[in-house]
C-alpha cells in the first residue's frame, strides 16, 4: 500500500525529494495535487510503499 509522507510545494522540490529517495533504493511516487496547466506550480504527493515509510523520513528530513 502506497503511503503520503510528504506534499511538496512545486514540481522542483518533488523532483528532487523523487531522486534523492530513488538514489537510496527507495521506491517512489510524487503525484500532483491538481491537474491541468496549473499543475508544475500545484502540490505533489510524495508517496512511498508502507514498508518503507521510516527509512524514506529520515531522507527527506535531510533533503527538505
């Protein structure tokens, strides 16, 4: 089950949350929070498996 563990401001910062945890072996989503035109300047769901959800938190504590 896909779990929420962070809502990033922009794409930028979503990009670089989704990288930072993919170069750890972490398993990621980042959804946007709107769809349309508007949605590189909307929220993003930052999404992990359950399982992961620990190990992706220590992560985006150093990156965010």
């Amino acid at each position: 089950m896909w779990t929420v563990i962070y809502i990033a401001k922009n794409a930028e910062l979503a990009g670089r949350l989704k990288a930072a945890l993919s170069e750890r072996n972490i398993i990621v989503m980042a959804r946007p929070l709107s769809r349309g035109q508007e949605a590189a300047d909307a929220g993003y769901e930052i999404l992990v498996p359950a399982a992961e959800v620990e190990e992706a938190l220590e992560i985006i504590i150093d990156v965010a």
